[in-house]
C-alpha cells in the first residue's frame, strides 16, 4: 500500500463504546462505520432515517470520504444508503450520519455498534470548469438513458 494517508478521527460524547471505522481485510477498500444509536432504530418497509456513528473526521486537503452501502445488507435485508455514496468534504467536521433505507419487505432493526455502511476515502480531482458555446460532436451525441438498448 503506497498511497496510506492519515485520517484523525474524534468520538462524539457518549460513543467512547463505539469501534473506529476499520478495513476488516487486507484488501478492503471501505472501512465500516457503526451505529450509535441509545436504542434500537426500527426501520420498517419504505421507511429512511438517519443514523448517527458517533464519529467526526478531518480529512486531507484534496480527499473526501465516501459511505456505501454494506453489500450483507443489501443483499440480505435490502438496506442500503439512501444518498449513495454519501459525500464527506474535506472542510466538513460534524459527526458523521447515515441515511439509511429499507427497501425489504420486513422491518429492520438496527442495534448500537452494529456495521451500518462503508466509508471510503478517495482522492479528489479538481475540474477548471468554462463556460463554451459548442461541444464537439461525437456518435453518442445526446443519446440518453437505455439509448443503446434494454
């Protein structure tokens, strides 16, 4: 691993019990993050809430932080990140939430300490943007969504 950079992170009050986001294998590309919840949350069908980490980050200049969706419980109980990926800025320093959603036919229970979603940490490239009066023209041109066929 050449590209490790540092990432402080802070608990907020009352999350001393909650673990630090971790890779959970050697070549884990998100670290995951908990959920700090006083009690239960039940999330029942259709329903989205956000769910605090009770972590706060500070990020390099020039990165920003991504939270995915954890693949188990999408694929389990069809839990996932409503915005995602979520964007974490650089400059941003509150605690960390998760918008999560419960596309499943059950209702979900989500306990504290329990892995919510992934946090990934990723480089960010910066664009010069301009304003011009002609773009060139390619094949594509301006076809859109599903213009290539089911």
């Amino acid at each position: 691993m050449d590209d490790i950079i540092k990432v402080a992170i802070c608990k907020v009050d009352g999350a001393e019990d909650i673990p630090l986001p971790q890779y959970m294998t050697s070549c884990s590309a998100g670290m995951d993050l908990a959920a700090n919840v006083l009690k239960p949350v039940c999330l029942k069908s259709g329903e989205f809430k956000i769910i605090p980490c009770g972590i706060k980050i500070e990020l390099p200049s020039g990165y920003e932080a991504q939270v995915r969706p954890r693949s188990g419980l999408a694929a389990k109980y069809g839990i996932t990140v409503l915005n995602s990926p979520g964007t974490i800025d650089a400059d941003y320093r509150g605690e960390i939430k998760v918008i999560l959603i419960n596309h499943g036919k059950e209702e979900f229970v989500i306990k504290r300490g329990d892995r919510i979603a992934q946090l990934v940490i990723s480089k960010v490239v910066y664009a010069k943007v301009f304003q011009s009066y002609d773009l060139f023209e390619t094949k594509r041109g301006e076809g859109g969504f599903g213009h290539t066929g089911v």
